[in-house]
C-alpha cells in the first residue's frame, strides 16, 4: 500500500513537472517577443501562430513581435536584451538560439571539436547572463523553444554538410530544456519531433526536408509544422472552429459547440438556419512566401495533422432524403454534397468559398502585410546590432553611419543585403511611419475578424 501510494506520489509529480514544461495560452492583452536568429528573424512561425489567434480567439487580442536578428549568437542576443527585446515590454517571451552557435565551416578544421567546445561554453557563459536577466523579471512568462533542426541527411545536394554539427545542436537543445526546467519556465520542443518527421518523410524519399533550401532554414511548410507544435503545446489541439449537428426531419439542433444556430426551418427535403460562429476558419496560405522559399504554408498539411485538429467547422445534418444537395450560404452556393456526406459531417473550415472563410483569408493578408512591414524594422536591427554596434554607432543613423555601411557593402553580402532598407530605414519619421502602418493594419485585422450572422441552406440539387 506504502509503495502504491508513493509510485502516485510520484506520477502526481511528474505530472506537474511535465505541465510546468508546457506553455500556457496566450490571453487577452499579452504582448508576446519571439527572440531568436534568422529563423525567427526572417520566418514565418510566430506570424501563423498569431495568424491562429486572430482567427479561432477574434475577442482576444494579443500583440505579436519579431525580436529575430540573423545570425545571432546568444552572446548578441544577450547584448541587445535591453534595447532590443525588453523595450518591447513582453507579457510572454520566447527564446530560442543554438544554430549559429553550433558553427559551420569550423567543424573542417583539424581542431574543429576542441573549438566548438569552446565557443559552446562561450555560449554556456552568455547564456548565463540572460538567464540572470530573466530571473528578475516575474511579470514575464518565459518560454524556449528548441530550434528547428540542421538536417544533413537529405539528399537533394552535397552542401553545407557540417560534421557533427547535428550533435551539437542536440546538446544545446537539451541544456536548453533542461536550463527551463531548472527555472521552473515553459519549453517547446521543434527540433526533436522535427527530426522525426525529416526521418519519416526521408524514407519515403530521400530528398525530403524541412529545410530544404540550405539544411537550417525552415521553408513555409516547416514554418507551419513549428506552429502546430507550438499551439500543440499550448493544448490547444482539438478545440473547434464550431461544430453544429442539425436533425432535418425533426427541425432540432443536435449540437452547437463554438457557436449558435437558431432559426430552423425547412423539412427532410431541406432546411435552413441561421448560424453564428464564435471563431473563423485557419486560412492557410497557398502562395510561396518569403525570399528564398519555395514551400508554401498549406504544404505541411501533408505532414501534420493541423487540420483535424485545429482547423474543423463541421457541418452535419441528418434526417435528409438520399439525394444531392447544394449547400448554400448567405444565398450563394459554396458546394454540392449528398445526404450521405452531409449526415456524416462535411469540414467547412475545407471550403475556399464559404463566406467565413473568404472573411479569413482577409485577416491573413492583412498579418502578410503587417509581417512583410515588420521585416524592415527587423533588417534596421540587423545593421544596428549587428553591423553598427560593434562600430560604437549603435542608433548613430547619420551620414558617418551610411557612409560605413556602404563602405563594407562590396565586401559583406549580408550588409550590401540591408543597405537599401537602412538608407530608409535610419530616418526616424519613416520608422515611425512603418510601426504606424503596423498598428493600423492590426487595428483593421481585430475589427474584420469579428465573426457574422450568416444564412445556411440545405436545398435539393436539382
């Protein structure tokens, strides 16, 4: 009996630890910082995510902020904390940092583990100060992440295989989960189910990969696949667009989860209501976005299941003749189905056409616009933080500045890259003007997203 109770004790135990480990949703007001390197800077994952937001919680309005710079290391990313992260004031932080510090080319060198081991510790150390930093700051909920992972396993060419690279990132993502743990702080894990699915998909065909580009950078696919585990952790899986049951011989509503249906009218020939959602549907994208990309967001539907379990608006009606049916929303027709199909439950958050859907795929430009904005901002980081700083010019953005930057554009790709933008961008009023745009294009997104009273018909296809 002793030992009954103590193996409870115990699971009870690890029960807490394991949901101390997991992120708790974003609510109302949060203003959340993803801090990280180029797949941060320039990706997609906090843009879908707070894409999900938008669209399945429209009341609850958050505020989402790139804090990526490419390249970084986490000793950059510890000395642009205060100027760069924590003047976004966060409610929620996430961090995650370990691709660059895990090196490249060094791994060539003759002496190649004895200099990771030590540019590791450096890391070690610079983490350090950021968790210093952290532990002083109660009014923010922290959450890392485990990067997405370095594949050198695909086939589809021979560059940018970094020997033993792939072992170092391992420990860091452990040291990482481990150092949340130690502190009591929220972790999500890309980069071990993300190898799994490479592995997966890899024996299927070997040229598979979720960074397909270069072996570090995720495409929009592994983008939306970091979402999923994201929201996935927050325990958010399952949770329905709305999900409505009508019985068209009796006229009664079954079911109305996420939403109301009132009104029912019509017979086992038809019938119609009235319906009121309490989310939209996820809009997912079908265009390549992002330079360099070739995947688009809807692609991962292929490799996770986000669409059972976060994305389903399920219409069933029983009680109808055998026969086909249009379905008709608001007077338009969006689809035809037959009695069958519609007893059994038709996914709505499928249907490109349907009113509520088109209402989201207008909330997702407009995130695309704010996004593609907000990129600019993040290329002025760049050349401040990493460029100018270290130049002792850090938010100079005078002639003597511009000057620098196009002395070393012929020599650096990454600075002749940010130059065009940092010619606008070291003008004050024009930042100013961007952040504007921002705010603008998110007020209208928290206005548009607000679900409507829509019509659904159920009428003989004749």
């Amino acid at each position: 009996m002793r030992r009954k109770l103590l193996l409870l004790f115990m699971s009870a135990i690890a029960l807490q630890a394991e949901a101390q480990q997991r992120p708790a949703p974003f609510q109302q007001g949060d203003r959340v910082v993803f801090v990280g390197n180029s797949i941060t800077d320039g990706g997609h994952y906090h843009s879908y995510i707070w894409l999900y937001y938008m669209t399945h919680f429209p009341g609850r309005r958050i505020t989402c902020f790139n804090a990526g710079i490419g390249g970084d290391v986490i000793t950059q990313i510890y000395e642009r904390f205060d100027a760069d992260v924590l003047s976004k004031k966060p409610t929620v932080l996430t961090l995650t940092w370990g691709m660059n510090d895990t090196g490249y080319f060094e791994w060539y060198r003759a002496d190649g583990k004895d200099t990771m081991q030590k540019k590791l510790q450096r890391s070690y150390d610079s983490y350090a100060k950021v968790e210093a930093i952290l532990k002083k700051r109660s009014d923010i909920k922290k959450v890392f992440i485990g990067t997405s992972p370095y594949d050198d396993a695909a086939k589809f060419n021979n560059k940018n295989i970094f020997p033993h690279k792939t072992d170092a990132l391992t420990e860091v993502v452990t040291f990482q989960e481990q150092a949340a743990k130690r502190n009591g702080w929220a972790f999500v894990d890309f980069y071990r189910p993300m190898m799994a699915i490479n592995q997966r998909e890899q024996q299927k065909d070997s040229t598979f990969s979720l960074t397909p580009n270069d072996r570090i950078h995720p495409d929009n696919d592994g983008h939306m696949v970091m979402a999923y585990l994201f929201l996935k952790a927050q325990g958010l899986a399952g949770q329905p667009v709305a999900s409505m049951r009508v019985d068209a011989a009796s006229k009664k509503v079954q079911e109305a989860a996420n939403c109301k249906i009132t009104g029912v009218t019509g017979s086992a020939s038809g019938i119609s209501f009235s319906y009121l959602a309490q989310s939209l549907p996820y809009p997912l994208d079908t265009v390549p976005r992002g330079w360099g990309n070739h995947k688009k967001q809807s692609d991962a539907m292929e490799i996770v299941p986000f669409m059972k379990e976060f994305n389903q608006e399920i219409l069933q009606v029983s009680g109808l003749k055998a026969g086909s049916y249009n379905l008709l929303m608001d007077g338009e027709k969006v689809g035809t189905y037959d009695a069958g199909q519609l007893a059994a439950g038709i996914n709505l958050a499928e249907n490109t056409r349907t009113p509520e859907y088109q209402q989201a795929i207008q909330v997702r430009e407009l995130n695309e616009e704010r996004w593609d904005i907000e990129r600019r901002l993040r290329m002025y980081a760049w050349i401040e933080f990493d460029f100018l700083k270290p130049r002792g010019m850090l938010f100079k953005d005078d002639n003597a500045a511009m000057d620098s930057v196009n002395v070393y554009a012929p020599k650096d790709w990454a600075v002749a890259g940010n130059r065009d933008n940092f010619s606008r961008a070291r003008y004050k009023a024009v930042r100013e003007a961007w952040q504007g745009e921002m705010n603008v294009l998110t007020d209208k997104i928290y206005q548009i997203n607000q679900p409507k009273l829509h019509t659904i018909t159920i009428a003989a296809a004749r």
